[in-house]
C-alpha cells in the first residue's frame, strides 16, 4: 500500500471515530500530510491531518473544550496513526447563513 492509500485508510478511520463520538451536521477531512515531507513527525509514518467540524455537542463549549472532544474521539488515532492534526469545532449554531 502505498502512501496515499495509507492515508486514505486513515481518514476513513478519523471519519468513523468522529462519527461514533459526535452528532456530526458536517465534517471535511485533508490529508496535509505532504506539506510537511521532511519534517520529524513525518519521518514516523504518521500522517498529517485537518477535521472541520460541525456537531451539535459543541454549542456553548470554548475552544479548548472543543478540540478535547475532538482529541478524545481520535485519541488512538493519535497514538498510532496521526502525528499533527488541525482542528476546526463549530457548533452548528455558530454557522451563517
């Protein structure tokens, strides 16, 4: 398997942890992974990843709250699998139409 098909598997696995954990309205997974070829956590194996995320259990919550729920569904994602992941929590009545 190839590089990209490993990191395919692994937004898959990203996709299915927060949908198990969250009430997911929208979510976008990018595989950044090449913008860091050279950098020590990419030497791992592991991938770099970016969520955007709508889901209604982050209303009322801060940031910092957020981003735990998030880290919390992927948490064994985060041991083996991703090396960096970037987040974007929105709850779905912070959205503008």
């Amino acid at each position: 398997m190839n590089a990209s098909e490993v990191n395919q598997t692994r937004i898959e696995q990203i996709r299915a942890a927060l949908e198990a954990a969250l009430s997911t309205d929208s979510l976008e997974i990018t595989d950044e992974s090449h913008l860091h070829a050279g950098h020590a956590g990419a030497r791992s194996g592991k991938g770099h990843f970016h969520v955007k995320i709508v889901a209604s259990e982050f209303a009322g919550l801060a940031l910092v709250k957020r981003h735990r729920l998030v880290y919390n569904a992927v948490g064994e994602l985060m041991d083996r699998e991703i090396h960096a992941l970037g987040i974007e929590a929105i709850a779905p009545s912070d959205q503008i139409d």
